[in-house]
C-alpha cells in the first residue's frame, strides 16, 4: 500500500494525464457513435447498435471521472451529448437522402472514424492497463479490466459493419 | 366416433396418459359436406402447410377435387391429431380467386398474359441488371411455405448461378431467431428437442411461446399429460393470460422487452441455490465462469422491478426448474420478435446447459419455429445461410459446396454473410436492388412499418416479381405474377420444428395455368442459361425427387444430413427425423446426446455474433475460446428498450397470431368457418388500463404509434396492464387498400423498423402506443375469439363456434402399449 502510494506521488501527473486523455477520447468516441448514429437513421441497425454501444463510453467516462479523483483530477462523469435539435436535423437528413446510393459512401467513412478513435481508445485503456500494474493500483486496473473488452467489442463492430456493407455500397450503383 | 365442433372446441376431446407411456392414437377427420369416407376415390400423403408442427395427414380425393383431410394415426408427430386450421384451411385450394394465368403489368394495370411472355420479361430483366449493375442488383426473398427442393433450387439458382448475396425467407420475420441462438449456444442449427420430450417431462417451460394457439396439436399432447397421472409442471412466461398461462403451475407476465432482465435473474437464482450440473458443464461446456460473473447482479429483487413481476414467483418458477428431473423447455415468438430477442432466447439453452438437461428423454429444447418449413428455408440455403448448415466464414465449407454445384468457389458469393431481409429491403430502399424476386410471402401486409413497405415495393425502378396463389397486397404492387400451384397439387418434402421430414404429394392439378414452383424456377434458370464449370447446366434436375438426391448430396456429412432417406422410404410410413444416413436409417431422435455437440471449429455452422452489436466472431477468437467443440454458455446484459412508453405514447404495443388464422389469412381468410371464427381485427387491453380510460367491450378504438394508425374494437382480456395486443393477420386483400391513416387494420402500419443485430430478426413486440377511443360500442362485441387468449376478462361475449361443416370426426384407437 504504501509502496503504491509513493509510486503514484512519484508518477502522478504522467498517469493523470494518461487518464484525462482517455476521459477525453471516450467523450469524443461518445459524440462520434452519436452523430454516425443521427448521420444514418435511415439504416435502422446503425441507428439504434451505434446508440446502444455509445452507453458504454458514457459509463467509461463516468468511471474513468471516479478513478481520476485519485490522481487529483476534476473530470466531469456526464459524457458530452449532442444538442437535441442538432441530432434531429441530422436524423431529417438521413431520412431525405434515404432513396439515394450515394451517401453510403459517407456510411463508410463515418464507420472508419469511428474504427479509428475505438482503435485509438483502445491503445490507451492498454497503457493505462499496463501503468496500473505497475503502480499497483488495484481500482485503476479493475477500471482497465472493466472498460476494455466493451472498447475492444465497439472496434470489432465498426470493422464488421464495413466488411458487411463495403462490397455493396462500392460495387453497385 | 364422436363430431366435435372444433371451432368451438380446437384441441378436441382428451386422451389422458402419463409419464413415460405412448400418447393414445386419436384420428381426426373433417370432410366436405354430404360426403362419407368410403365414397373417397383415393387418399394422398400430406402434411401441414400452415403451421411449423408438422402434423401428417392424408389429402381425400373425389372427382379431382379434395374433399377434406384426415390426420395419419401412425405418425409420430400427430398420432392422428390435426390443427383446427388444416382440418378447415384445405378448401382455400379450390377459391374462385385462386390466380390461374401470369399478369404483368401493362400502362400501370396489371393484365393477363401468356407463361411465355411473363417469364421471358423475368429473364429479361435479370440479364439486363446483370449486365449493367452486376450480381449485387438482384435480390430474392421467400418464404417458410415452400418445398426443401424449391429452397434449394433457389438457393442453387441465386448464390451458385447468378451469383448474389441477397437470398432471404420471411422465416427472417418468424424463426431466425431460433436459428440463430442454436447457432450460438451450439454453433449450429439443430434442434436438440423433439416432441416426445412431452411424453417424459416433470416440468415443461413455455417462453414467449402460445402453443395452444401457434401449434394445437403439441399443444394437445400437453394437455393429454396434463390430464393424465402424474402431470408435469408448466411455468409460462407470457404478457397474456393465455391458455398455457391458465394450466400453469406459475405465470409470470413480464414487461414486454425485459425478458433478458427475467432469464438473467432465474439463472441467477439457479446459481445462487447450486441447482447446477457441474460435472456436465466442465466437460461439455466453455463460458460457465463469465455466466456466473455476469448473473451477479441481476437479482430477483432487480428482476421483480424492472418486469413488474412477482419476486416470489420468478423464485418459484427457477425452483420448479432447478429441482426439476426432466426438463423440457419451448420458446416462440414472445422472446424471438422482442427486446434481445436472441440474448434471451439464448438464455434458455444456457439453462439447459448448466442443469445438464439435454440428450436424454423428457430433457430437450425446442427452439420453435412459426412457419411450416421454416426449417428447410435454412439448411437449404436460402434465408441468409449457407446450404448444409455451411460455415460462410470457413473457407473449406464453401469449397465442399462449390464441388457439390460445379462451380468456381470465387462464384459463390461469401465476402459477408448472406444478406439478410431487412437489408435486402433497405437496399432496394437506397436503389442498388433493382429487381426482388418474391416467392410465396406478402410483405407489404407482414414485414414492420407498412407505410415504408409499401413506398419502398412500389418504386418506379424497381422490377418486382411476385409467385404466389393469390392477388396478395404484395402481388399488387409487381410488375409480374406467376400464379403456382400450392400444396395438394404438387410433390415435395418438408422438415417441422422437430426435425420431422415429410414427404407430400400431388392429389389434384393445380388451377387453370398456375405451375409447381419448383418448375418455374426451373424455366428461370434455363432461361438464365445458367452453366456449371464445365459448360453443363448448373441445375441438374427437373423433378422434385431428382431435386431431393441432389440435396440428399449437399446434406451429405453435415449435421442435417438426409442421405439415409428416399421418396419411398417417407411413402406410407411415420415421417423421420434427420439426422438420417446409413448408420442411422431410421433417423434421430434426440441431438446432442452424452454432450456430443456439432461446434468444432472445422465442422461447425457459425462462430456466433456478439449478443449486442452482432459482429460475427472472428475464426481465431472462436478456435481460442473453444477449440474441442463444446457448447457455449453466452451471458448477456439487460439493454433498455429502444421505443420505451412516454406520456404522449404510454402504451407498449404487442403483435401475434390467433389460433384460427395464419400469417395474412390468404388460406385461412378464405375457408368460411376459420373466417367467421376471426373475422376481423381487435385490439386487447388489460381490465385496469379499460377501467382507468372508461373503455368497455367493442368500442371502436383508434391505436397509434408515430408511424401510422389502426382502427379496432377493444376486447378487454387477460392481457397484463400497459400492453395492447393486436393480431397481425389483417391486411386489405378483403378490404379497402391500406394508405397508412384512418380505417387500417394492418397491425404492422404500427410497428417499428428495427431488430434484433445477432438474428437480424425484427421486433414486433416492444412499439410504443397510444389509443384513444373513437365511439363506445354499439351493441357489438370485438370479432375476437372468446376460446383462446383473446377471451374477455370478465363477463361474457357470445361464444365462438361452427356450424354443422365445423363438425370433425375423431376416431379413437383402444389405448395402452408402451412408448
């Protein structure tokens, strides 16, 4: 205990930082499951899975707040959310352009941002991972532990999505 | 002999027997009035078309025309038993409005035409696509109704020939659930279950699964254990008071879309007391250790919160199960078409596992289907698998059935999963399907969102072709009809819920011009000119049983293998379950026996999705987590709903079947006393919701969601508070055509576009609702059957029944002799 506490006196601003760039990422991860999300409801399984796995990353960013208290971090545990009123111009959008091919292109695009920033949170829940064995932070770890693998499941699902719809949306129309 | 009115009375007169003892013969027969039965010039071996139970019957035959059906004693499925729906529903055949020549459409009318010019502008259109779009612009979407050799025929025709990915059934809207959490917890279709698990049940678990009204005649066999020595226990999960819930040992109405909450929270309750096999489960399962950490916090407390219901009796039902002996479990439509629908499908089979209930007499699950060859739409390969229960993401599976058809393996499309019936509509939606080959189903009136459909099936680009007996909603809409002959006036084999194979055979000609299905897909692909690799045509038969041995090849060391069975081995005997092959000729009874699962990662189906987001497992992940083939205990977390009830819109709103009707009635609606049985639409709600807005029987409701509008009279039932109910089976082939406001009584005009992402199957149970009422009744009652799960509350309405041409006949066999 007491070693874990020098440990963390010594190496506290390096993982504070750490922390506070994830808390930044999930948030951004958040907005941007949000807006593919609005971007597409014309496509119902985005729409809604988008949404569903976007709760993941409000909980990250409530727990990564909770963890960040002990390396004297004032984060704020409620994840940034779209306007209403944006959201629902985006959702009309979707629906207008519905009867048109050529927006899917924006579907794959839309998909590897979101691939890209999962892929980039998830690297960083492995350094914080890695940094909370070795300070022996048994709260940060089971946070690590916790938040991962739902990391790991919304990359897996953007990449899945783009093998399902790549062929069709470059190959006809 | 006894005449029952079998309106009035659908499941007949009991014949009581108990554990472990053969379930008494009881021959059911109804034929056309003024005939008797020696003046039939022959009988025809069937079974049922319009139900997933597979009930064998015999067609009579009297001067060409069938004169009514009689059920086969020596079946193993019915002993004799048959659905109030085929005992009546036989005489759609022979409606005057049957189609009897090809349309297409002319200045926007559809005219008739000659076979010729309607297949010839078939073709055409699909080499124009071809050439100009490629594969990825023709689409087909079938049916649960068809024949395994037409399944197969089409999925040849589709994946093998043309080349397209987009092969869909409406079993999507009925059974792809099933599939798919079979898939899951066994890495394969299959159903571990068979119906004689009735017969040596203690304790039988209903989930979401009406079978007093979805499948009468196992029903029955239920009620026969029920009514005999020593009756098994019967815990129902269902948000109506329906008959199963009334013969119930416990009756838990959850909240539509918690089921996962619920089945979480029982096995929580089965941890927590032990009530676990682990022997069984450390050798014949992986997964046990994530169950057990996931189920920690769904407490019963939790459970009773979050589905308003009882604590006390989710801990008495998980204690009927945990102590049960032989446990037999039946899931339907309740858990398939809601919230989860797979999560928690899956959550049964995991029950089973962990209790070490599966292989042996009396322990099965039987993950229902809804339509009658559901089950051969998915080994043969077209509802967006592969044929022969194939691995579309294991290379060697596509390469054995490249060899099987001849073809180049790069030729069967198998970047992606076949596409699955939603996407093939949104794609038509977005313009890149152009041409959508409908087979034997009506999704203008049974897909969800109607006011969508039918925006999305009359697009001026589309070409849409419709085969079908009727001029359905959907039929409408096509630029070309084939009129098809339908069961009774052709030859085919089909597979029920149980792994039952039956063969059914032509009894009379079809009307006018209409063809056998299977010949009209026959002339598509010789119009195609489809050629295998070596310049040979690629379909190689012209005959249903030539169609059958070439499945027979295709199911050739698979899991759904029928090599062991011919024509003539299924003429005149009890139907036969598959597995069926050499060493096993007279078929498989029980799957899965002594833990021996189908899930090696070199021989297995599927490597299973994520329960939330559906990204299919990669290979290496499934091979890491289990490398011998065992089966697989999936957890899963409680999602909240996607349209929860709000002030504006307080209900949930809750699709379904009744027992007299099937799918858009376009059999049932036309045999006059299945019709008069259900006549119309209704709507039902809970005594409290009626109380507390002033509603009482009959009064005209208006119910609505933000997607349209339905017009009903309101039965008040046994329907638990917060929910409506409506049926599913009235469209607008009878009535003024559906436009998406006023007078509609198409339930789906209310339904939302989503689904499940690991079955892909759409959620029919979980719409937020409103319902105002429009004028109290004037005198008349709801057109809701007053026998089934539709019957008021309280107080009386006039009771459903036939008239004398109801009256069935049933014989019963001196019982005894052992099972």
């Amino acid at each position: 205990m007491k070693i874990a506490q020098t440990l963390r006196n010594l190496h506290g601003n390096k993982v504070g930082a750490a922390i506070e760039e994830l808390h930044r990422s999930e948030n951004e991860l958040v907005g941007a499951l949000l807006n593919l999300s609005d971007e597409h409801k014309i496509d119902h399984e985005i729409f809604y899975v988008a949404r569903d796995i976007a709760r993941w990353s409000q909980e990250h960013v409530r727990l990564l707040a909770e963890v960040g208290r002990d390396y004297d971090l004032d984060l704020s545990p409620e994840s940034e959310d779209e306007p209403t009123l944006l959201a629902r111009v985006k959702q009309k959008g979707a629906e207008l352009t519905g009867r048109f091919h050529e927006p899917s292109l924006l579907l794959l695009a839309d998909l590897r941002r979101v691939h890209r920033m999962a892929a980039g949170v998830s690297l960083d829940w492995e350094v914080l991972a890695q940094t909370a064995q070795a300070l022996k932070d048994r709260e940060l770890l089971s946070t690590a532990q916790e938040c991962h693998p739902e990391t790991l499941r919304q990359l897996r699902w953007a990449n899945a999505k783009v093998k399902e719809t790549a062929a069709q949306i470059m190959v006809t129309g | 002999m006894a005449r029952v009115d079998r309106i009035a009375e659908p499941w007949g007169t009991r014949t009581p027997y108990g554990p472990g003892e053969r379930w008494p013969m009881r021959v059911d027969s109804h034929l056309t009035e003024g005939t008797r039965p020696a003046e039939v010039d022959r009988w025809v071996q069937s079974a049922s078309m319009l139900h997933s139970n597979g009930d064998a019957m015999d067609i009579a035959v009297k001067g060409g025309r069938i004169v009514g059906v009689r059920g086969r004693s020596e079946d193993r499925v019915n002993h004799g038993r048959l659905d109030p729906k085929d005992l009546y529903g036989w005489q759609a055949n022979h409606s005057p409005d049957r189609l009897s020549t090809p349309l297409i459409r002319r200045a926007g009318e559809l005219v008739e035409t000659d076979w010729e010019t309607a297949m010839e502008s078939v073709a055409h259109r699909t080499r124009e696509l071809l050439e100009e779009r490629g594969p990825s612009s023709i689409g087909f979407y079938t049916t649960g109704q068809l024949f395994l050799e037409e399944y197969y025929t089409l999925a040849l025709i589709a994946h093998g020939g043309i080349g397209t990915n987009h092969v869909d059934g409406n079993t999507r809207l009925c059974t792809a659930t099933a599939a798919a959490t079979l898939k899951e917890s066994f890495a394969c279709d299959g159903q571990p279950g068979t119906y004689t698990d009735v017969d040596h049940a203690d304790v039988i678990c209903l989930y979401g699964h009406n079978v007093a009204e979805t499948q009468t005649v196992l029903w029955m066999r239920i009620l026969d254990r029920l009514a005999g020595p020593r009756p098994p226990a019967i815990v129902c999960v269902d948000p109506r008071r329906t008959l199963v819930a009334e013969h119930a040992t416990v009756h838990l109405a959850p909240r539509p879309g918690t089921n996962v909450m619920l089945m979480n929270a029982l096995l929580h309750e089965l941890l927590e007391h032990d009530w676990v096999d682990h022997d069984y489960v450390e050798a014949h399962a992986v997964g046990f250790s994530e169950l057990e950490k996931l189920v920690q916090g769904y407490t019963v407390e939790r459970a009773a919160e979050v589905c308003d219901v009882p604590a006390d009796e989710v801990r008495e039902a998980a204690r009927l199960i945990g102590t049960s002996r032989r446990l037999m479990s039946t899931v339907l439509q309740g858990f398939y078409q809601s919230h989860q629908a797979t999560a928690a499908a899956v959550q049964v089979n995991n029950i089973h596992i962990i209790r070490g209930m599966l292989g042996q007499p009396g322990c099965g699950v039987l993950q229902m289907n809804g339509q009658p060859s559901a089950q051969n739409t998915r080994e043969a390969g077209a509802d967006g698998d592969l044929p022969g229960f194939r691995n579309w993401s294991n290379d060697d599976h596509v390469q054995e059935l490249a060899a099987v058809w001849n073809v180049d393996p790069i030729d069967i499309p198998h970047y992606s999963e076949p596409t699955h019936a939603m996407q093939i509509m949104r794609y038509v939606e977005d313009g890149s399907i152009r041409f959508l080959y409908v087979t034997a189903t009506n999704p203008a009136v049974s897909m969800p969102e109607l006011r969508r459909m039918r925006s999305i099936l009359s697009q001026e680009r589309l070409f849409l072709v419709v085969q079908d007996i009727f001029l359905s909603e959907t039929a409408q809409l096509a630029d070309v009809v084939l009129p098809a002959a339908t069961w009774g006036e052709k030859t085919g084999t089909f597979t029920n819920a149980d792994r039952t194979v039956h063969l059914s055979e032509k009894a009379v000609d079809p009307p006018g011009e209409a063809r056998p299905d299977l010949d009209i897909l026959l002339d598509y692909a010789e119009r195609l000119d489809l050629r295998d690799k070596d310049g040979a045509p690629l379909v190689k038969w012209k005959t249903p049983e030539a169609a059958f041995e070439g499945w027979k090849e295709c199911s050739r060391g698979r899991p759904c293998d029928y090599t062991g069975l011919t024509y003539d081995k299924l003429r005149g005997s009890s139907g036969i379950q598959w597995p069926c092959t050499e060493e096993h000729p007279e078929g498989t009874e029980r799957i899965y026996v002594n833990g021996a699962f189908w899930s090696a990662p070199t021989y297995c189906e599927s490597y299973g999705r994520d329960l939330v987001t559906g990204a299919p497992v990669e290979p290496t992940e499934y091979q890491a987590l289990n490398p011998s083939g065992k089966a697989i205990i999936k957890a899963a977390e409680f999602l909240p709903l996607h349209e929860p009830p709000t002030e504006e819109h307080p209900f949930q709103l809750i699709t379904g079947r009744t027992l007299y009707h099937f799918h858009t009635r376009t059999k049932t609606g036309r045999a006059p006393q299945l019709q008069a049985a259900a006549a119309d639409v209704w709507v039902e709600c809970s005594v409290a919701d009626a109380a507390a807005h002033g509603w009482s029987e009959g009064d005209l409701l208006r119910v609505s969601t933000p997607r349209g509008q339905v017009t009903a009279r309101v039965r008040v039932s046994g329907i638990r508070d917060g929910v409506l109910f409506l049926p599913f089976h009235y469209g607008y082939w009878d009535t003024a055509p559906g436009n998406g406001s006023g007078d509609n009584r198409a339930a789906n005009e209310l339904t939302l576009t989503d689904w499940d992402p690991a079955s892909k199957q759409p959620i029919f149970k979980t719409a937020a609702a409103a319902a105002t009422r429009l004028r109290p009744s004037d005198g008349s009652v709801a057109p809701a059957p007053s026998t089934t799960a539709s019957r008021p509350a309280h107080g009386s309405v006039p009771a459903t029944r036939g008239d004398d041409s109801a009256l069935v006949d049933e014989e019963h066999a001196p019982s005894g002799g052992e099972a």
